[in-house]
C-alpha cells in the first residue's frame, strides 16, 4: 500500500472521530451539566426533607409530652372517679339496709290502710244514718216549731 493512501486514510479518520467526538460533546456537556444541576437540586429536596423531619419530630416529641402529663392527669381523675363510686357503692349499700328496715313499717302501713278503710266505711255509715234521721224527724219538728214561740 502506498504511504499517501495511508495518510489520506488516517486523516479522514481523525477528522471523522472529530466530527463525532463534537457531535458526543454537544449532547454529552449539556446532559452532565443538567445531571449536575439535579443531583444539586435533589441535594436541596433531600437536605429540606430532612430538616423538615427534624422540625416534625421534635413538635411531636412536645406534644408527646404535653399528652403525656394529660394523660397522667387523666388516670389521676380516674382514681378519684373510682373511689368516689368506691363511695357510693357503700353508701347505696347502707341505703338497702335501711330500706329493709323500712319493710316491717310497710307492714303498719297496710294495717293502717285497712284501719282507715274501715273508719271511712263507718263513717259513711254514721253520715247516712244522720241523714235518715234527719229525714225522719225533720218534717215533724217542721210542723212543731210552727206552734213555738221562740
């Protein structure tokens, strides 16, 4: 092969690698400067995430706290609220007593239901037999007291 027919041959090589290597950098600069702006931009979301968790954690580890105590308080008024009806149990407890106790005094007052029954009874009775009466000696004493002088 003749030296000049390489020469030729090489350098329309390197003018083709050239031309291929500006075509690859004309796509390949602008790629690796967008990847370097997102991957700084990816930092930033990143970076701002984590702060903003930290922030979220350290509200919630406060308002844990405040729970917390509200909680404690809570379970304080159950306390109380347990033995208050602690109280109460005995005190309706007492009440039973008393009301059995009120059950022989349930008796006195059926006998003296009957015993007024019976009173109004005879007392109907004693009205009906003044009225009889009045009828009976109402219109003589009528016709009587026409006679006397007072």
């Amino acid at each position: 092969m003749d030296p000049q027919v390489n020469a030729y041959a090489m350098d329309r090589l390197s003018q083709a690698f050239e031309n291929s290597a500006r075509r690859w950098e004309l796509i390949v600069y602008p790629s690796l400067f967008a990847f370097i702006i997102l991957a700084a931009y990816g930092f930033y979301l990143v970076f701002s995430l984590a702060k903003d968790v930290h922030y979220l954690a350290i509200s919630v580890d406060s308002n844990m706290t405040v729970m917390a105590s509200n909680m404690q308080a809570m379970s304080d008024n159950m306390g109380q609220m347990s033995s208050n009806v602690r109280t109460m149990a005995v005190s309706v407890d007492s009440m039973a007593r008393d009301v059995s106790t009120l059950e022989p005094m349930l008796t006195s007052l059926e006998t003296m239901e009957q015993s007024m029954q019976a009173m109004t009874f005879t007392t109907a009775n004693m009205r009906d037999d003044l009225g009889s009466m009045n009828r009976s000696i109402g219109r003589p004493m009528h016709f009587i007291n026409a006679f006397m002088p007072w």
